[in-house]
C-alpha cells in the first residue's frame, strides 16, 4: 500500500477519534434500522398469523348474496399454491320430533378451519377438547343451549330441513365466531355435503357463502392481485385488518412500529451530521499539509470520498450484521408470548431501508463538510484560521430538511407523520438558535458566581460554538427519546383502556323478564359482577318517512333491512360512542331515537328523518335526533338504535343483555348455569379478548424493545458527541490540573457544565417532542393532547443527569493520569 | 493544468515581488498586513526575513510560496506568475519544486518517520520512494528510527524528519517558518546546521522566516519587516555565510 493511500487509510482512519465515532454513529444507524425493520415486519406477520384464527383462514371471501363463490376462484387459488375451505350459512328450524327450534347453521367442509382451533365437548358434561376440524358427513354438533333445549343427548337424531342427522358432539366454540350480538339463534354445526339433502336452500333463502383461504404472503398476494378485477359488489374479500376486532390494534401497533423505525433514522442522521462535521474539522490541518506539498483539490476529494465509500461498505455490513441477531432476539423474546411462534426470516427487502439510510445520510450529510475539507486555505499549516461557513451551514441545513423529508417519506410514506417530526425538528432548530444566542448573551454578561459555577460558566462561553451544536444534538436526541417515550405511554394506556384485565368477557342475551331476578340471584351466590341491563327489543325497519324502507334505502341490499334489529332503551349512550349529528335524548324525550352512523349512512337518512319499526304486531315510528358513532372493537355492547326511556319502544316485550367477567378457572360455572337458564344464550368472547390481549402484550413487549433501542442509540449519540470534542476538553482539564486546578473542582465545573447543557437541550427537546406528539396524536393514534408533566418536568434533569455523568466519564484520563504525560499524548 | 506554462523568460530569479500588498478583511474594517513589498531571490541564494511576532513575515512566506495570493502586486515563483494560475495548479507548481519546513513540525501522528518522508514523493508521482526516504533520514542521522511515529520522537528528531521530507521532491526552493522555534538552542544550533548543509549540497533556494538572529546570519540575504513594510538589512557577514 503506498502511503499515499495510508494518509487516510481505513486502518489510520480508525486511530482518529472522529473516524470512529463516525464510523460507530453509522453502524447504530444502520443497526437500529435495520433491527426496527426486520423485527417490525417478523411482528407483523406474527400477528396477522395469529390474528388468523379470527377468521379460521388468512383471507375470505364472503358472498352478501345468495350466489356462491365461482368455483373458478378456488380452483385458481389451489393452482397458486393456496389451501381452501368452503362455508355456508343459513338459519333454519331444526327439531327432535317434537320440539322445535330456530337456528344458526354453519355448514363447513373437511378443510375447516384453515387457520385456529374449535371447542368441542363429546356430551354436555364432558371436558373441553382443541380439535382442528369440523362434524363429519352425516354427522351434527349443536352448542350447549340447543342440546338442553331440545333435551338431545349424543346418538340421538336431528332433523335439519328434509334430512335427519346424528348428534356427535357439542360445539362450545368456533374460531371465527366473532362477536355479533345480533346472531342470536343458537349454532348448528354440519357438513357442507349433507346441504344439499336438507332442501333447505331455496331460492330466495337467505343463505351466505364463505370461502376460506390460506397460504404464503406472496401466494395470498398473487391470489388477491388475481381476483380483485373480478370481485363484484356482491363479494367481500377480508383480511384480518378488516375484520371487525382487530384492525385498529394493529394499525396502532404497526403506526408505532413506523415511528419508531422513523426516529431511529432521525437519530442515525444527527448523529452521522455531527461525527462528520467534527471529522471534517479536525482534518483541516492535515489537508493544508497535503496542500504545501502540492497535492490538489481534485485529488484531495478523490481521496476522501473513496474513504467514505469505504467507510460506508463497513460500517453498513457491521451494522446489517448486528441487526440480523437483535431483530432474531427480539423476535424470540415476543415468541415466549405466542402458542406458535413464527419462525424468523429476514430477506433483503427489509434491510433496504437501512442501507438506504447510511448511503443517503454519508452523502447528503457526511459528504458536503468533508467535500468542503478541498477549500481549506493551505495558509492553515501556519496559523488555524477561522472558518467561514456560515453560508455552507445555512445550505447544509436546507439539503438536511429536504433529505431527511425524502428519507422519511421514503420510509413511512406517511405524509402527517412525515410534517409532524419535520415541524418539530424545524421548531426545534428555530428555539434552539433563539435559545442559544440567549445562553451567550447572558453567558457573556453575567459570569458571575464563584468557584465550579463560575468555571463552568466561563467553559460553556469560551466554547459557545460547540456548546450550542452539542445542544442541538442533545435536544434532538432528547425530543426524539420523548417523543417515542410520550406515544409509548399514551398508546399502552389506550389499549389498557380498551381493555381492561376484567373487561366483561361473556355475554348473556335473551334474559326473559320473568327470569331476571333469578339470573341476579345466581350471580350475587357466586359472587359475579355484571353490567347494567340492556332491554333489548327485535324489530324490523320497514319504513323510512313513511315509505317502504326497502325501496328507498340508499343501499337497497343493506341486511339490517332483511333481519330483525336489536332495538334498545337508554337515557345515556356508552363511554366509547360520540354524538356526531343531532342532540342526545332531553329528558322527557317521547319521539326521539338515536342512530349508528353507517346504518345511518347505508340508508341514506339524516337528524329529522323518521323510521318505522315493525316490533311483533306492533307499528312503531320515532324521529332520528342524533346520529352516533360506535367503535364495534371496543367488545362492549353496543347498539344500531337506541331509543329514549319514554319513548315509542317503551312497553313493548323485551327480554335483557347484560355482560360480565368470567375468570378462565370459573368456566365450570357457565355449565351450571346454562343448565339452569336453558333459554338464556351465552355468548363467550374471552378466548377474542384473550386473543387480543395476546397480541396487545406482545406489540407492548415489542413497543418496550424499541423503545429502549432507541434510547440506547440515542445514549451512543450523546457519547459520540460528547467524545468527539473530547481531546480538546481533556488539554484543557490538564492545563487546569497543571496550573494547580483542584481534582474537585475540575470535576465538579465540568460536570455541571455539562448538566447546564443537558438541562437545557432536555427543556428544548422536550417541548418539541410534545408539539410532534401533539401532531401525531391526532392522526396516528387517535388521542388528544395534553401536557405531559411528568415527562416534561422529569426530561430536563434526566438529560442534565446523564450528560453530568458523560462529562464526568470523558474527564477520567485527566484525572488519572498525569497531566504531563496527558499534555504529551494529546499533542 | 498548465504549470508548464511559459515562465517569464526575462527572470534570472526564484521569486520575485513587485509592489505586493496584503490586507485582511476584518468585517467592517480591514487589517493591512502588508505594505508595497517588493524583493528578488536569485536561484540558490539563501535569505531571512526576520521580525517581530505579528509583523507580517508568516504571512509574506505563504505569499511567496503560493500557499494564498497577495490582495495586490504580483509574485513570479520561478517564473510562474502566482496569481495568473488556479489554485489547483499553484498545488502542481509547489509538488515538485517547494518544500517546507515549520516551527510545529507538521508531521503525520499517524505515520512512521520513513512515511512521512515518503509522503511529498509520491505526491508529486517520482519513482523510488522508500529507497530515497531512506537516504534522507541516514542523511538527518534517523536511520535507526525509521519506523518511529512522531510521538516516539523528540523535537529535534520530529524537526529532522520534517527537514528529510522538505528535501525528498528536490525542490528548487525551501520554505522554512520559524525552524528552531520551538527547539532549545543546541538543538537549534545542530537543526540549523543540517538545514544549511542541506541546502548547500542540493543548490537550493532558502526562504527562511526566523527571530533567531544566529540563524538569520547564516544566510545570504537578510530582510527585516516591521509593521508590513519590509528592507533589506546589509549584513558584513554576508561574504562569509556566502564564501
């Protein structure tokens, strides 16, 4: 190698404390990209995997008329590689011979279900077995209510339309039984070949297919890419995403999960910006030399930007090499959490973003400082002069806005996110330069005090320039910890919030009034606390302003307009639900009624509009006066049609819903009780708060990952920086030692210099991130803003804290070593 | 780049300064470092400037050696008007015919000694670099601490490499700031013995910026600069350092 080349040499680059921390702030970049990156995209395949039960398949495809699903379209999935499964559900009487009843059919083929597990008891009193598929032909499940009811016992005969099937089992729960208080017959499961037999499908019938499939992402990608142009009104095509449970846990998670990943990159570009520019500056002396001696401007960029290159290739490999074991980790530890963990894979589409991060951030802002490194005036080797860039720092700065726009839009393709962390940055820069002219300002004439104080004053003036872009990384680095600290906490208390431990996990419906006070009884035996009562009336809508609903309904097909609706009295709407049009029921309200705002939108009615109710043989007509929206994830009853407590439903025969909390061990008590409320339906959604919960714990386990890689990058930022003026403070602490400077004295100046620092960039930082959660708050996850007073008032002595502690970290050597011996080796 | 440009065929000297002035922008007001400057240095003529700290004779040596252009007036360097070439190629004119040598040394922490002296020789693209290095520092009296980096070495033994590395491209001019400055005196005394040796042998041109009055005897020209404006001083001792 000729020395030419050795000058700066990848080896020689590495004896250079800027180098390295340059070279250490690319590889936390990358890194913690590239972990966010790959472990973001395992979680989110983890959860869809295990959100999947949800819908006993990954996709399906669900007919809204009575025309099943072409068989074209299975055909073309098995062709790509997909598993399928066929569904058909109808209601019908069943009977026994003597009683009849009626019910929910599910009729399911040998495939069901692709995707989770059903519950099943081999007679009433049996325990509770996981089986992985459906009744045989011939063969017939009911659930617990339907077996007492019709007093059926394993072996017996049921007869379903014109067929007689045997009764083999008790089906306690579907995966996909989601949560519709609606369906309030009791569920028949058969098989899908005995469909034909019962002769119940007739035209006219309202029957629903469902197709299920499952496979690989890419398969599933190309099915759907595939069926898409084909897929009528008539069709649905569902993803877990879609489903009603839960899409919005997983959008929070995954807009977490991008922010996280956006901050990381953020922090990467400071901390790069920073290294380089000091790099820059401490090479200047060293291309004035190379200057004297004749070497050129051309030759001079040539050699560094092929040692940025280099630098690049290594630390981005380094880092690609750390992040592969870190996101495998991650994913291990939120395995522990999952029934069946999904394997970890990583391919190259997820590191991308992370190369892309550390080639666009060695270029756009690693390379304009070292690009200007060529301007050095060669009169330098003589006497250090000042620089002016001033003017390069303003064209920096813009290149850095555009960039760090382009990369974060690049990477979260998210225009609200994008503008929120810009305009705080942006806020940022502005205080901070208001903030720091300030500081000098009063530095400059008040450096009163006495002893460390009036040292470290004196320290923060002399070195204002380092001091005030030190306090700019800081800041930012502390509003970007906060920021991510800030929508950690308010997205976990959401979540809690939506969910409590003891969320009512069980549903009763069909409570008769004559039976309340025995279903009350039982529950104060057994000690059980439910929700209120709901009255719950069935009536169908069959008039808008006095015309046949079915004709003038803006969604003619809609099939709240086919069934019966579960009509409800209330003088309050629930916590979760928000009055978006009208005003809520006065208290003596006799006309009014409150109305969900889709069923509203699907009928095409308004405030002012009346409905008419069919309610057994009775007409009834009321006057929309409000309009709700209903969050339907929430698992808490809710309500299309909500009617004022004197008003045109009260009187009517009702039976009650209510809701409770029923521990996994107390099962045992649902069977006593169905038992001795044959006629009551049980609805058990504790096995989907279960689920959800799951997925909320692990998102949160991966939200607390994240959030403590962040706050690790952004402590090795801090360090960096810090480090990166570090020989300068060290000569100084031994001219001060030399001069006769106390050990505490020294340490106590510095350190309270740096925490004057530190407390400073922690009051900047954490005002802008509250003004970036602020922005987010709104769009991403749907909160509101307030002030965070712990955050904000503990952020500024945390830093303050921290800082202290790294000042009095880089001023070890001079302590502990001579100060000749110092002064020698810093020469 | 066009350093083979014509040099001004009338000029029999290695630098030559009619009427530079220098100042420096200092915001709203400008600093004249520099005063109406004039002086010719023939080819292997050794010369001092002395002066007092501050009086402009750091600034005039960059001036002479092209390292910055003069506000006004005008510097032949061996015959190449500085300030008609770009800053690319005063680069090209200073790698194969200057060298320096600099009161703080200026050496490569990162480099060994031979390194250092290698360096301007394969910079400026001739052949042989290790072997000639090598020759140098016997010459300086380093050949046992070739491979020693500057912090291994003493500040006589940092100025002697710096000397070997001034003199690896043979240039036809040296540039010396302040070359004992920051040495005791027998060091000084055996660094400046070296350096005047040195130049004697290779025939070079010596442009020396000293306040060491010892030092600045020893040369064949001895200019004085005081608050910019620079004459030259008649020494009697100039037949002898010139014998």
């Amino acid at each position: 190698m000729s020395v030419t080349s050795k000058v700066i040499s990848f080896s020689q680059d590495l004896r250079e404390r800027n180098v390295k921390v340059m070279l250490l702030a690319m590889i936390i970049a990358v890194a913690t990209v590239a972990t966010i990156n790959a472990f973001a995209d395992h979680l989110q395949r983890t959860l869809m995997t295990s959100a999947s039960g949800f819908l006993a398949a990954d996709r399906q495809l669900n007919s809204r008329t009575n025309a099943p699903i072409p068989e074209a379209w299975y055909a073309e999935a098995i062709n790509q590689g997909l598993e399928v499964g066929r569904m058909v559900e109808f209601g019908t009487m069943v009977s026994n011979e003597t009683q009849f009843q009626l019910v929910a059919i599910k009729a399911v083929d040998n495939a069901y279900p692709l995707r989770g597990e059903l519950e099943w008891q081999a007679n009433l009193d049996g325990d509770r077995e996981t089986i992985t598929s459906g009744p045989k032909p011939g063969e017939v499940w009911l659930n617990p209510r339907l077996m007492r009811l019709l007093e059926l016992q394993p072996g017996d005969s049921l007869e379903v339309g014109a067929t007689t099937l045997k009764v083999s089992g008790v089906i306690v729960r579907e995966p996909d039984g989601g949560f519709r208080l609606s369906d309030l017959a009791p569920r028949v499961m058969m098989h899908i070949d005995d469909v034909a037999a019962t002769e119940v499908i007739q035209p006219g019938s309202r029957v629903r297919h469902r197709g299920l499939f499952a496979g690989n992402s890419a398969a599933l990608a190309d099915f759907e890419s595939w069926l898409e142009p084909q897929l009528t009104e008539n069709y649905r095509w569902i993803n877990v995403r879609q489903g009603e449970t839960l899409g919005e846990s997983l959008d929070k998670a995954e807009g977490f999960l991008l922010l996280g990943g956006s901050l990381a990159v953020l922090l990467a570009v400071v901390a790069i910006a920073v290294a380089s520019r000091q790099y820059a500056l401490s090479q200047r002396d060293r291309v004035a030399l190379l200057k004297t001696m004749g070497l050129t401007g051309k030759r001079i960029r040539k050699l560094y930007i092929s040692r940025l290159v280099v630098w690049g290739l290594i630390s981005t490999l380094i880092g690609l090499m750390l992040a592969i074991p870190a996101a495998w980790l991650l994913a291990s530890m939120t395995a522990q959490l999952m029934d069946q963990p999904l394997q970890f894979e990583v391919d190259f589409w997820q590191l991308w973003p992370a190369i892309l991060t550390a080639l666009v951030a060695l270029f756009a802002f690693a390379y304009p400082p070292i690009d200007r490194l060529r301007n050095t005036p060669a009169m330098r080797v003589f006497r250090s002069l000042p620089s002016n860039d001033s003017s390069a720092l303003a064209k920096d700065l813009l290149l850095a806005v555009v960039v760090i726009f382009g990369l974060l839009w690049v990477y979260v393709n998210d225009i609200v996110l994008v503008m929120a962390l810009l305009g705080a940055v942006i806020a940022l820069v502005v205080s901070l330069a208001i903030a720091g002219a300030g500081l000098i300002w009063i530095l400059r004439r008040f450096p009163a005090g006495k002893g460390s104080w009036r040292l470290a004053v004196i320290a923060l003036y002399r070195h204002r320039n380092a001091t005030l872009s030190q306090m700019s990384v800081f800041a930012m680095t502390i509003m970007l910890a906060a920021t991510l600290i800030l929508v950690r906490s308010s997205l976990l208390a959401d979540w809690q919030a939506q969910l409590p431990e003891d969320a009512p996990n069980h549903f009763l419906l069909n409570i008769a009034p004559e039976s309340v006070d025995e279903v009350e009884a039982f529950f104060n035996q057994h000690q059980i606390n439910r929700s209120p009562l709901y009255p719950i009336i069935r009536g169908r809508l069959t008039e808008i302003n006095s015309q046949p609903a079915v004709e003038v309904a803006l969604n003619k097909d809609d099939d709240e307009l086919r069934r019966e609706l579960n009509l409800t009295i209330s003088d309050s709407y629930p916590d979760d639900n928000q009055v978006i049009a009208g005003q809520w029921f006065e208290a003596d309200e006799t006309k009014g009624l409150s109305i969900e705002q889709s069923l509203a939108e699907s009928l095409g009615v308004e405030v002012g509009d009346e409905l008419g109710f069919t309610v057994g043989a009775e007409k009834i007509t009321a006057t929309i006066t409000s309009i709700r929206s209903v969050q339907w994830d929430s698992m808490r009853p809710n309500f299309f049609l909500i009617f004022p407590p004197k008003g045109a439903i009260d009187g009517l025969p009702s039976t009650s819903l209510t809701s409770f909390y029923l521990a996994e061990q107390d099962k045992q008590l649902l069977n006593d009780f169905v038992r001795q409320f044959p006629t009551i339906s049980v609805l058990e959604i504790d096995h989907i708060i279960e689920r959800i919960q799951q997925i909320i714990r692990q998102v949160t386990q991966a939200v607390e990952a994240i959030l403590v890689m962040i706050l690790l990058a952004a402590i090795a930022v801090m360090v960096a920086v810090v480090s990166a003026t570090m020989s300068e403070r060290q000569r100084e602490g031994a001219l001060l030692r030399t001069i006769g400077g106390q050990q505490r004295l020294l340490v106590r100046a510095t350190m309270l210099e740096f925490a004057l620092i530190g407390f400073l960039a922690g009051i900047l930082g954490v005002l802008a991130a509250e003004i970036a959660v602020w922005a987010l708050q709104y769009r991403m996850f749907d909160g509101e803003f307030r002030w965070h007073w712990p955050v904000v008032l503990s952020m500024p002595f945390i830093s303050a804290v921290i800082l202290a502690i790294l000042g009095r970290w880089q001023l070890t050597p001079v302590l502990t070593v001579s100060p000749m011996l110092l002064l020698r080796r810093l020469e | 780049m066009s350093t083979d440009r014509q040099p001004n065929p009338s000029n029999d000297f290695m630098i030559e300064v009619q009427n530079l002035s220098h100042s420096v922008d200092l915001g709203t007001d400008s600093l004249t470092i520099l005063q109406q400057v004039n002086l010719s240095i023939g080819k292997g003529e050794s010369a001092a400037i002395v002066g007092r700290s501050g009086s402009g004779k750091t600034t005039l040596l960059g001036l002479l050696a092209g390292l910055d252009l003069p506000t006004s007036g005008t510097v032949h360097l061996d015959g190449h008007l500085i300030s008609a070439l770009s800053e690319d190629e005063r680069a090209s004119l200073r790698s194969r015919r200057v060298g320096f040598v600099f009161q703080s040394f200026q050496l490569l922490p990162t480099l060994s000694a031979i390194e250092n002296v290698m360096l301007p020789i394969e910079l400026a693209g001739l052949p042989d670099a290790r072997s000639k290095a090598e020759g140098l520092l016997d010459r300086v009296g380093l050949a046992e601490r070739m491979q020693h980096t500057p912090r291994q070495l003493s500040g006589g033994e940092q100025q002697r490499v710096a000397i070997a590395r001034a003199f690896a491209v043979d240039p036809q001019v040296l540039f010396a700031d302040e070359p004992t400055g920051n040495l005791d005196t027998r060091t000084g005394e055996a660094i400046t013995e070296l350096l005047m040796t040195l130049n004697r042998e290779q025939g070079t041109t010596l442009v020396m910026v000293t306040h060491d009055q010892q030092l600045a005897d020893r040369c064949q020209r001895h200019f004085v600069i005081e608050a910019g404006v620079l004459h030259e001083k008649q020494s009697d001792k100039q037949t002898v350092t010139a014998a």
